[in-house]
C-alpha cells in the first residue's frame, strides 16, 4: 500500500505550530488535537521542525519550570525525517524504525500534504493482516 492510498482514508490534516509560539501553546495544541507530535510551520505548507511529547518532557526533566516559556524553536527537532506520498508503507515502516521516531509528514513538491504515525502504520498493517487471514480461511474451508 502506498502512502497516498492511507492518506486518502484517514485524511492529510496536519496539526501544526508556529515555531515562534510557546511551548504552553503547543501542549494545548496536542491536548486539544489528541496527538503526539506537532508539525512546526509558520505556513502550514513549509516544515521548520516537529516538536513531540516525547520532547517536551525531556525538556521538563532537564530544566523544568522554564520549558513551558520556551518557544517551540527551541525544543523542536529541526532536522525532520520525510515521506513521500508514492513510499509505501513497508518502506515507512523500515525507515520509523531505523530513525525510532513515531511521526513521519508526508511531502509533495516540497510542501507538507499530511502525516503518518506509527498507529496509522500498526492499523493499516493489522487491517492486512486480517485480509490475509480471511482468505486464508476462505481457501481452507470454500476451496477457493
């Protein structure tokens, strides 16, 4: 499966951040969105960084009080791993792994156009799964 084929099933909104805001304003943000990570973009097209919880409580463990009146800049990984949305899943799946990141945005003609999460992975994997098992099924018990 492409990348483009589960993006047409669960949709390309992006949660994103202006990396100028604070990191209060990002916890809002994946609060209110239900999510783990946030896309930095001052435009919502072009990518500065991703900022994660996993960040931010890095960030509280080291220097506590202080990071709630950071800017999301300071905490967000700058250097962001890519899709496109021709990759396949197996190929996100293999590069989530070898990068041990959970998010991945999907780009297209240098512009973001969704993102993938590794729940997003583990349902289309498992949904895969069942269809294989079913056939499976259906050729041991129909004879086809």
């Amino acid at each position: 499966m492409r990348i483009s084929e589960l993006l047409d099933g669960k949709g390309h909104r992006v949660a994103t951040v202006d990396p100028a805001d604070r990191v209060s304003d990002a916890i809002a943000l994946l609060a209110e969105w239900g999510i783990g990570a946030l896309v930095a973009s001052a435009d919502g097209k072009t990518i500065a960084g991703i900022i994660s919880e996993r960040d931010i409580v890095r960030s509280l463990a080291e220097e506590q009080e202080w990071t709630l009146r950071l800017r999301v800049d300071d905490l967000m990984t700058k250097s962001v791993v890519t899709c496109a949305a021709t990759d396949t899943v197996d190929s996100l799946m293999s590069l989530m792994t070898a990068n041990r990141i959970r998010h991945v945005p999907v780009v297209e003609d240098d512009e973001l156009i969704g993102i993938v999460s590794i729940g997003d992975v583990v349902n289309i994997r498992l949904q895969e799964l069942e269809a294989e098992a079913s056939a499976v099924h259906d050729y041991i018990t129909l004879g086809r």
